[in-house]
C-alpha cells in the first residue's frame, strides 16, 4: 500500500500555491543593499567629506568635437536606460508566451521599480548635474541616483535570473556574469568621464539598480542570480555525477504534447537540470500524437516502471495521463501547457513551468478521485475535471482550434454564441439508489472538481479527494432565466433555484431522448443517449505542492521519495473523510 499525504488545502476555493522561500542569501542581500543605499544617499547629501570627494573626482571637462567626446556620446545613447528597460520588456514577452510567468511578472516588476524609482529619487532630491557637464541628450535632468548605472545592474540581475530560470550552462551564465560586469564598469566610466555624474550619483544609481532588480525578483519568487550560489551549484552538480549511486536511481518518464509544449528545447533543458541536479536517470521522453494524445505513451512508462510520471499538455492530454496512470500507484507530476489547465487550476499547481516542475518533483503525493464514464455501449473511460452533455460540449466541439491558440479562452465565449439556441434536451436522471426524475435541461455536467478558468466556481463544494461526484443541470426556460442563473453562478450564491439541480453521490445515469454531444474534459468524444458515471475514490496519486509546514522533499528528512516514487512526511497525519460522509445523501434543490 502506497503512502500518501493528503492535503486538504489543495482541493478547496481557498486552495493557493505555497511559494518556495527566497533563500537567506537573497534576503540578506537585499537588506544588506537597502540599508547600503539608505546610508549612501543621507552620505551624500549631508556629509561634506564626500561633497569635497565628488568635487576632487570630478572629469576633466571634454571637447565636445574630440574623437573621445564623440565615441563616449555614442556610446551614453547606445545605454540609454529605456533601451535597456525595453529588452527586458521584449524578454518578458518571451516569457509569458513560453508560460514563464513568474519570470514575465518578476522582469516587469524590474522596469516599474528601477526606472520608476529613480526617476523618483531625483525628482525629490533635485540634485544639478556637473558644470562641466557635455552638452547631450543624455545628460539632461537632475543627477541623482544615476539613471544610465540604474538601468544597466537592474538589466544585468535581471537578464542573470533569466538565466537561472532557463537553466542555460553554467559556461554561459559566468559568461554574462563576467560580461555584464564589464558593462556595468564601461557604462560607469562613460557617465564619469563625459562629467554627467558626480561619482556619488553612479555608486547610488548601481545600489538602487541592485536593490530595485532584488526587490523585483524576491515578490515574485525568482531565483536571485548570486555568484557564489553559481559556484556551489557547480560544484553540487559536479559531486551528484561523480558519486556512485547507493541505489539505483529513480527514472521518470515525459509524456509531453509537442502542439503545447511551445518552447520545446527550454522545456527539456528545465526537465535534464532538475533530474541531473537530483541524481535521477536520464528521462525517458515520450511525444504524443495526433492519432494518439497519450495512452500508449501512458502504457509504455507504466510498463517502464518508471518512479514518476511528468505530462505536459491541455487538459485533454492530462484527462488521457491520468486514466492510463489510475491505480498504478505512479506519481503524476502536472506541467500545465494549454488553454484551460483547469485540474492544475483546481488543485493549486502554478501554471509556471519552472514552478510547476519543482512542485512535481518537490511536492508531496495527494491522492485524487477519477471518474468512470460510460457513453451508450462504447469502453469506459475516465476523466479528472468535468464532464458533459448539451451546450457545454456543443460549444466544445464548436471552438475553432486556430482561435483557440489565438485568443485562448475566448475562443469558448464566440463558440457559445454561435450555439445559443441549442435546443435543450428531455432528460432522466438517477444518483445512486435515488428514485430517477426528468428534465428539461440545456446543460448538464459531471463534475470532480468545481472551478473553470477565470475562478468561476461552476459546482460549489466539489473537491476532488471527496470521493464523490458533483452533479449540476440547468434548466433555464428563457433569455432571462439564462442571465439569472449565470449572475448566481458568478455571484457563488447557493440559495435553492428550480431551475438548477445540484446533486451529489457516488454514480449517476443521464438518459436523453434526443442524442446530443458528449465532452470528457474539453475533448468532445461524439454523441450519445445515455451516460453513466461513476467515481473511482483515490485513484490517482497527484504531485502537489506541499503545505507552508512541510519540509521540502529536496532537503531530505523527513521527507523523501522512495524508489517506488512515495513521498514519506513525517508527523503528517491523513485528512479525516467525514466531509464525504456528510455529502453521501442526495441533495437536490427544491422543485
């Protein structure tokens, strides 16, 4: 029997996703640079010392028509901060298309604090530049702190955790250690010796450059790039090579979707660093295709044995991972790389995918439900969210997959009104021992979990460790009813409605007279009369993020990963099941 931990956290409305802690040298830094930048500019406003240094160190005044003059002016406008802050614009573009977001927020985040801080501070401290100062574009406004070394350190940390977060070689990560170095030294000297600073203005602009990139990459929850972590990374990596395994080590297995996964190189150096840097086997990678979105990739790491499962997809991809995976015991470790990911939105996984693969592989097992459906006489299959019949999977099979991938979610809004006026279906439905009762419904869907994108909380109450199904039907007469039912929805009100059925139980029947569409998932999968579902409790053990309390898998004790792929905590007790006993009545709103 496996262990497994259970999380109640991760299946609620309240369910949020724990970030891992900055580490003490980041934190330590930047406090170190706040206090640094605090104590140089009260220096430099009040200490006559260093008012006589600046005076004494100041550049010799230039020709403005020498080569020196020229080349130094080329190059101050060549390092213009907004040139600088619009690559780091362009990089977090990069990022969000690429489902990097935290990176994306985190550079943003960079920009707003770096260029809007000090453009700030030297509005409030008015301070005038150099007489001397050369006649030139770039050396207009007040001097302190200096906006060129400002921008160059918050762009140099910033494209550094790129880096890091890409898991680019440590060779090109010492490359631009050393390069942005020099630049940061190139761009000071210029600011000095075309007289546009006082040295005072270039130290304050590179301390607030430091603290506004630190400040910017710790709230977001990006590695701060720091040189002596590099070397011990090196060296950690270099020692988990060398060292002969106790044990054979772990393998896992990638079953990704070559249409979703849309940076296929950064993606596989994220998965290698993460094994290499664990000791675990090489991956064994496994490339869906149009025929197939997974089972036989699903069979194959089965068959493997492998000690986790990675998929990355949409959520047909997951749907179709987790049905091969039911009842094996493997671990599942969710990457989300499609439109709706609605099971990792559901269960707390960060759609980041650099945060999501440290979930799958630092997180800890949670065992989920899966449901059993059957549709007319076809075999069974499972799905993980949410299923339907009537206008859901009609607007389903009506999305146009070009738009989709253009638009995303929007795609599902133009769908639903091109089928409006679906018509609804006569319908017998039946939970478990409950006497059947009919129907006139448009909508009808079976849920495992309660949330669709945008945080709608379509099933109020639906948990996906409960093992119990979720059942909703409307049925809505006129336009007006359509909007009443929808603002309840959006509004989370619970209050009874006869228009809107919600059931609970362990298996349902839905018989309709006419035969309308199917959808598992998103995946429409044809039409039918009759569908019966069923829950399959604790099929699935889930890779989720851990509690604020629990140690890191990564750290060791308590908690490890077994070669079976457990996740063993200590002093982490299972969640009580009460909650699914009280919810094993029927309940249905009055009619």
């Amino acid at each position: 029997m496996q262990d497994v931990t259970r999380v109640e956290s991760c299946c609620d409305d309240k369910a949020v996703m724990v970030r891992r802690p900055p580490s003490r040298s980041s934190v330590l830094i930047a406090i170190s640079l706040l206090l640094a930048f605090v104590l140089w500019t009260w220096l430099t406003f009040n200490s006559p010392a260093l008012a006589a240094f600046d005076m004494r160190t100041l550049a010799p005044p230039l020709d403005p028509g020498s080569a020196t003059a020229q080349i130094a002016s080329a190059f101050a406008l060549l390092t213009w901060p907004g040139l600088e802050y619009a690559a780091l614009a362009a990089i977090a573009l990069w990022a969000i298309r690429h489902r990097l977001r935290q990176l994306a927020v985190a550079l943003i985040l960079v920009i707003a604090l770096a260029w809007g801080g000090a453009s700030l501070l030297k509005i409030t401290f008015e301070r005038p530049r150099p007489q001397q100062a050369l006649d030139l574009l770039t050396a207009t406004g007040y001097a302190y702190p200096s906006g060129h070394v400002t921008g160059v350190v918050a762009m140099s940390i910033a494209v550094g955790a790129t880096l890091v977060v890409t898991r680019q070689s440590f060779r090109a990560r010492i490359v631009w250690l050393v390069g942005s170095g020099l630049l940061v030294l190139a761009v000071a000297f210029d600011r000095w010796i075309t007289g546009a600073h006082y040295i005072s203005d270039i130290v304050g602009g590179a301390l607030f450059g430091a603290l506004a990139a630190t400040a910017a990459l710790l709230a977001v929850g990006v590695k701060v790039p720091i040189p002596h972590e590099l070397v011990g990374e090196i060296v950690r990596t270099r020692a988990v090579g060398e060292e002969p395994p106790a044990v054979p080590p772990p393998r896992a297995a990638v079953v990704y979707n070559p249409a979703k996964v849309t940076d296929w190189i950064t993606f596989r150096r994220h998965v290698e660093y993460e094994l290499k840097s664990r000791g675990w086997e090489r991956a064994l990678w496994l490339e869906t295709t149009s025929e197939d979105p997974g089972r036989a990739m699903t069979e194959q790491a089965v068959r493997e044995k492998v000690d986790l499962v990675l998929g990355a997809g949409g959520d047909g991809t997951t749907r179709v991972i987790c049905s091969g995976l039911a009842n094996t015991g493997i671990p599942f470790g969710l990457i989300p790389a499609g439109t709706g990911n609605l099971l990792a939105r559901n269960i707390g996984i960060p759609l980041d995918e650099v945060a999501a693969l440290e979930v799958a592989f630092d997180g800890v097992d949670k065992a989920i439900d899966l449901v059993r459906l059957a549709v007319d006489d076809k075999p069974p299959d499972h799905f993980v969210v949410m299923a339907g019949i009537g206008l859901d999977a009609v607007i389903m099979e009506g999305t146009d997959p070009k738009m989709k991938k253009a638009v995303g979610s929007a795609a599902y809004f133009v769908s639903a009104a091109r089928n409006a006026n679906h018509p609804a279906m006569h319908a017998t439905i039946a939970v478990d021992d409950e006497p059947p009762f009919r129907r006139r419904a448009h909508l009808i869907v079976v849920g495992n979990v309660g949330f669709l994108m945008a945080n709608i909380q379509l099933i109020p109450g639906a948990r996906a460790d409960d093992g119990m199904l979720d059942v909703l039907v409307a049925s809505p007469r006129t336009l007006r009813d359509w909007v009443r039912l929808t603002a309840r929805v959006l509004a989370r009100r619970r209050q009874p409605d006869d228009q809107l059925d919600r059931l609970t139980g362990h298996r349902v029947t839905i018989t309709v007279e006419e035969r309308d569409q199917v959808q598992l998932d998103g995946d429409t999968v044809g039409e039918c009369n009759t569908l019966t579902a069923e829950v399959v409790p604790a099929a699935l053990h889930l890779r989720v993020p851990r509690a604020a309390n629990e140690p890191a898998i990564a750290n060791g004790a308590p908690a490890q990963v077994t070669r079976s792929g457990r996740v063993r905590v200590a002093g982490v007790t299972a969640v009580s099941r009460a909650t699914s006993a009280a919810r094993s009545r029927l309940r249905r709103s009055p009619h």
